[in-house]
C-alpha cells in the first residue's frame, strides 16, 4: 500500500511540471486563446503576421509565427520576411 501512495504521488508531482504547449517553427501562437500555443518553443522568434508589405508597416492582428529569425537563413516558409525579419530578408 505504502508502495502506491508513494508511485501516486510522484505521477502528480510530475503531471504539475508539465510546461504548457509551446508552437515549433512554422507554427502560429496567439495570445488568450486555447486554440493555438501561447508561445514559441525554444530560442525560436514570434514574428508579427500583420503587416502592410508595401511600407511594413504594423496592422492589427493577434496571430503570431514562430521562426529562427536571426539565423541569417530568409525563410518564407515559416514567415519570415524584409518586414518583420530584417536581419535574414534585407
């Protein structure tokens, strides 16, 4: 019995240290809602979706991308570009 007990308690001690779902590159996050992941996995970047690709600048949206901008690798596949990654899309 005293077996159990204990195997019961670490199975809750352990279910409390799950972190909550992050998205992985190519993946959208938005914040307050349980559809989509709240944040970006690792060192990955959120990136603005919501943009005006003539002048860059910011339009109202609340879907972000998550993307290694910094990397110096332009990749549009997983949303990166000369507006809200400048550093990999000049």
């Amino acid at each position: 019995m005293k077996k159990i007990i204990i195997l019961i308690s670490m199975v809750l001690i352990l279910s409390s240290c799950v972190q909550e779902k992050c998205a992985k590159e190519g993946e959208r996050i938005r914040f307050g809602d349980n559809t989509l992941p709240a944040t970006c996995c690792g060192n990955l970047k959120a990136l603005n979706l919501s943009y005006f690709p003539e002048t860059c600048e910011q339009g109202i949206g609340d879907i972000l991308g998550c993307s290694k901008c910094g990397d110096g690798i332009c990749n549009p596949q997983t949303f990166e570009n000369k507006c809200n990654c400048p550093e990999d899309c000049r």
